[in-house]
C-alpha cells in the first residue's frame, strides 16, 4: 500500500464550487463542555485504579510491599501521567488537529497533505493503519477489564459471590452492545454527572487514606522513581510492564476533541481528573504501607464499611460509561476508516440528529463476541493486564513517530526544540513498550494477533481499492469524446441519470454497458463522484464541481469530510448548475456492481485477492451507504481483474 492510498484533495472539475454543510464544535460553556468531557473522554483512565496499583504488585512480576518499591511505583504513575498524558497529549499532540478533530486517522489525514510522494510517507501511513487496528484491540479489551475489574469488588466484599462475578459481567456486557442500535444519547446526558460523582469519592476515599499516613506525599518525588531503578533494576523495568496501566486512556484525550474542543478537555484533566487520580493512587499506597493484607484490592479496601456496597456501584457505573465510551469511538473510527478507505462500506445507521451518534452493526456485534470470548477466557481482570498494556504502549509509540513528523515536516520546529522533546517520549515509550512484550506469553499475544489481523484487513482492501480503479481505467475514453460521439448515435429518453464513478477520469463501464445493452441515453447524463477529503467536514462553499460538456452531459464531483455523512440526495437538492434542480421522482441511479476475476499477473498474492474479494462481495451496497432511493437505483455488473 501506497500513501496515495489515502484520498487525493486535488479538484476534480473546473466550474466553481457551491453549496455544501460546515461544521463546528457544540455549542456550550467551557464549564458544561469540560463536564461532559469528563463523562466521554475520561472513563478509560479514570477506571484504571481500579487494578492498576493491585496489578503492578500482585501481577505476573510481584513486587515486595516496601517503601522503596511502594513510594517508587507511585512515583513511576505519577510522572508518567504528567510527562505522557499533560505534557505529550494534552499539551503537545492536542495542538495537531485537522479542523478541530484528533485521533490517528484524522492526524495520519493531516500529515498525508504534507508528505505525500515522499519515499517514505508510505511507511507514516502503515504505521497510522497499524495504530487504528491496536486501537481496535484496545476497544475489545476495555469493556472486559473495566467491567470485570468493578464486579470483582462483589468477590472482595463478600468472597462467597465469586463464581457470580463472570455471570454478572457477561449479563452487563451484553446488555450495553444490545442497547447501541437504540443509541444513548439520552442516558449520556447522566454520562458527566455520574464521572463526576466518582472522581470525586475516588479522591475524598484518597484523601483519608493519606490523611492517615500523610508520609506518602512524598512519594511525588522523581528521586523515588530513580532509587526504584538503581537498587531493583530488572523488577523495576518488569514493573512498567503493570504501571502503565494507569495512563490508558491517554489516546482518547486526543481522539475526542473533535466532540468537545482543545481547552474544555485540558480543564478537565489538570482540574479535575489528575489531581483525583493522584489522590486515589497515594490513598492506595499509603493503605499498602498501613496494611499490606489490602494489596487483594486496595481500591476497594480504601471505603469504610458501611461505604463498600454503594462504592461498588459507582465504580461498575463509571466502568459502564468507560466501556460505553470506547465502544462509541470504535464506531467513529471505523465511519473515518471508511471514508477513507481502509475498510469496506458497511451500514451506518445514525441513532440521533447528532452526526456523532451513530451505530455500526458489524462493529457492534464483533466488538461483543471479541469481548465475551475475553472474558470467558481470561476470567479475571489480573489476566487481562497483560493484554492491555501491548496495545496501548505500541500506539503511544507510534503516536510519537507521527508527533515527530508533525514537528519538523507541518511545525517546522528546530532541532534543538524538538529532539530533547522527542527523546524524552521515546525514551519512555519505548521502555513501557519493551516492559509489556515480557507479558507476551502471559496474554499480550491477544492484541498483536487481534492487531495485525485487523491490519491485514484494512492494508488489503486499500491496495485491492487501488488495483481494482487502475485496472478499471485501463481502456477508458475520455468523456469529453464520448459525449461528442454519445450524443447523436442512441435515443434520448425523458428524464435524469446518475451514474456513478469512483473515478473522476474516464466513462463509467455502467453508462458504457447501458448504450451498449439498452441504446437508450437520458436527456440528462450527470457522472457523478464522490470525493472523501482529508478533512473532517467540507465547507458549504466547497461542497461541489461541475463541469457541462454541452448535449445535456454533466460531470459533478461531490466532496464530503471523512466524518462525514455521504448524503447523496441531500446534497445534490443542493446543486445548481446542473441545469434543472435535480428531482428524485425523475431521476434513475446507476451503479456498478464489480465482480473480481482471476489475473495472470495478479498486483497481490493470491490469498489476498481472495480476501479482497470476499469483503468487496460483503461490503454494504453503495445504495444504501449514499442513501440513494431503493426504488430509484439499476445495478449493472462488470468484471475486473487484480
């Protein structure tokens, strides 16, 4: 696969463009706005107390309940949450938005405008396809953990409910996948307010805790961390393996402020979910100090009694919103993906008058079946740290290298600036990263697996897109002396017809297989494309081009953003110059249908071009994904070779 993979933004036709829908950021004050971020964007990170501090000392590498192991562990979490996820996501990548939208694909978007034809620019794009495929990873894995890690509370209070644990999960888990298609935009409302009321027992739970060994303050100190490392190397290192699992999350501080803007999300970090974070993992370490025998679930552990069952539930609440969240962003991820071609058409149905709702019925059932089968498998949330820490350290390190692209190649920053930055991200990414692949026996196989298997997917159905329209150019004419000769030589009929084309050049074999079989041409022929930009929303003034080429012959280039819906009709309502305003009732969509053949000299290996083309067989059809009328639309197939 190629970078020019990725959507060209070049013009597709001469005439002025016109018409078109913009977006922008909801409306709201930044306080509103920071709450409800609280709500979406926070739930990942904001759940990892819940096993981070438990696993890192009782995981696969146990460590002794120390001071020096206890104070140095929570300095290691303490300076990765503000170098990580204040310094590198909130301060730094947050600044790289392409018209207000983060994440990988909109930033891999971004910098294919600048680096395209570079040698090396296919490379930045697999990277950025291999980082969206561990995020896949991440969003089957999250709701397991997170879930899991809050029932298992019922077994610390009450061990006698053990076995009831899994059950519990699974009846939650599948009870929030059943509910997608129904949309939540109503119970997100309760999203911020619930996340609020959590961070805040979290912290006052911390406080106590501290209050009663108020020494562990000064484990905020650096020196621990490095005294950790200079008397127990090699567990130290082994350690980072579990500590990183209290910055998970941290690529969703970026992926979702398109939905909430740069400066809500940042007040609500340093404000509010940092300074509670720290407060809860110091109250946890001074409870180890105080009590040892806690370590069985020190989050729990820090609730008096008679606040042991209703801190249960505020945790299982939080670890809802938390899985509702990624799974809402595995959805968004995949309409990017589509649009920009990396994953087949699938139906997207869209829950609420807010673009950003939107459900995918594929995703939502393979999501549910990756996750059930996690949670079979693995049975507690112990055993799926080992899974989580692959995934998320292996996109943090490739959110470095695409930083590092941003800083020279769109920033232009200088060297001086940027290289001190740049080695202390590496530095400590690559170090976590290195620590978990130690675990991958212990389970973090599951996301590679998961993670290039998904990469296979997406890298093949681009390069077959790719061969698929060269192959299907090869031969054409161009329109212009098509529609000189067309013009006179078959019937005109009453009426308008769109063919579509995924290519701007050349007749579309549908209009070439209907003169040939039919010897009938509508008075009105437009040749339509549709071009995903890489940009998150076209501009109203940028939303079309025509150009006429006399004899009733059109060429019209639709853009839409890779957020968002392509909306044929609605937008061709919107279309002036193409002679009369176009009218559904009079108007017959033609589309052609591709059925892949053998090649003698095929452009993959065998076994994927048949993967290709099993999933061009099992990719949505084109009229539903551009909305066309059911009643409106003629298929006319082909075949072509790859």
């Amino acid at each position: 696969m190629s970078a020019a993979a990725l959507p060209p933004v070049a013009d597709t036709g001469t005439g002025a463009p016109r018409q078109g829908g913009g977006h922008g950021h909801g409306n709201g004050s930044i306080g509103k706005l920071a709450v409800g971020a609280i709500g979406v964007v926070f739930g990942d990170i904001g759940t990892s107390p819940l096993y981070a501090m438990r696993d890192t000392f009782a995981g696969h590498h146990r460590l002794p309940l120390d001071q020096l192991h206890v104070y140095g562990i929570v300095s290691l979490m303490f300076w990765s949450m503000m170098i990580i996820v204040t310094l590198k996501y909130v301060t730094v990548i947050m600044r790289a938005d392409n018209k207000g939208e983060g994440g990988s694909l909109a930033l891999l978007a971004l910098i294919n405008q600048s680096i395209s034809g570079k040698r090396w620019s296919a490379g930045i794009v697999l990277l950025g396809v291999f980082a969206t495929s561990l995020f896949y990873g991440d969003s089957m894995i999250t709701p397991a953990i997170s879930v899991m890690g809050a029932i298992e509370g019922v077994s610390v209070y009450n061990p006698g409910l053990a076995p009831a644990v899994v059950p519990m999960v699974l009846v939650i888990l599948i009870g929030l996948f059943l509910i997608q298609s129904r949309g939540t935009e109503r119970v997100a409302a309760f999203f911020g307010p619930i996340m609020l009321i959590y961070f805040a027992v979290i912290s006052v739970l911390g406080g106590i805790s501290i209050a009663a060994y108020p020494e562990v303050l000064g484990a905020l100190s650096p020196h621990h961390a490095v005294a950790l490392f200079l008397a127990d190397p090699m567990r130290g290192f082994l350690a980072m393996g579990s500590a990183v699992l209290a910055v998970t999350g941290a690529e969703a501080l970026y992926a979702d402020m398109g939905h909430f803007g740069r400066a809500p999300i940042r007040l609500s970090w340093l404000v509010f979910v940092l300074p509670a974070l720290v407060m809860n993992y110091l109250g946890q370490a001074a409870l180890l100090m105080r009590n040892p025998a806690a370590l069985e679930s020190p989050f729990y552990f820090l609730a008096p009694e008679w606040f042991q069952w209703p801190l249960l539930i505020i945790a299982s609440a939080a670890a809802i919103i938390a899985s509702q969240a990624v799974i809402t962003g595995a959805f968004s991820v995949t309409q990017q993906a589509i649009q920009l071609g990396f994953i087949p058409r699938m139906t997207i149905k869209y829950t609420s008058l807010n673009a950003g709702q939107i459900y995918i019925p594929v995703i939502n059932w393979a999501l549910m079946i990756a996750v059930i089968l996690l949670v079979l498998v693995f049975r507690h949330s112990s055993n799926l740290t080992a899974a989580y820490g692959i995934a998320v350290t292996g996109a943090m390190l490739i959110d470095s290298i695409l930083l590092t692209v941003v800083l020279f190649n769109l920033w232009n920053w200088k060297w001086w600036k940027s290289v001190p930055l740049l080695a202390v991200f590496f530095l400590l990414d690559a170090a976590y990263l290195s620590a978990n692949i130690t675990k991958i026996p212990d389970g973090g196989w599951v996301p590679l697996v998961m993670g290039l298997a998904i990469f296979t997917l997406l890298t093949t159905w681009s390069k077959g897109r790719t061969l698929m329209r060269e192959n299907m150019a090869e031969g054409t004419i161009p329109f212009e002396v098509f529609a000189k000769s067309a013009h006179s030589s078959a019937a005109r009929v009453a009426g308008t017809a769109v063919f579509m084309s995924s290519s701007a050049a050349g007749v579309p074999s549908a209009l070439l297989h209907n003169i040939k079989h039919n010897k009938v041409l509508h008075e009105r022929v437009v040749v339509l494309t549709i071009a995903i930009q890489d940009v998150p929303y076209v501009d109203a003034d940028d939303r079309y081009t025509v150009r006429q080429f006399g004899g009733g012959f059109y060429k019209l280039a639709l853009k839409f953003g890779f957020l968002e819906e392509t909306d044929v009709p609605a937008a061709l309502a919107k279309v002036d110059l193409c002679g009369e305003p176009f009218d559904m009732m009079k108007t017959s969509f033609f589309l052609s249908r591709q059925t892949l053949i053998p090649s003698a000299k095929p452009g993959m290996a065998l076994w994927r071009e048949k993967l290709f083309a099993w999933m061009l067989r099992n990719a949505a059809s084109a009229m539903e994904f551009f909305r066309l009328p059911s009643n409106r639309v003629v298929e006319l197939g082909s075949q072509v070779e790859i």
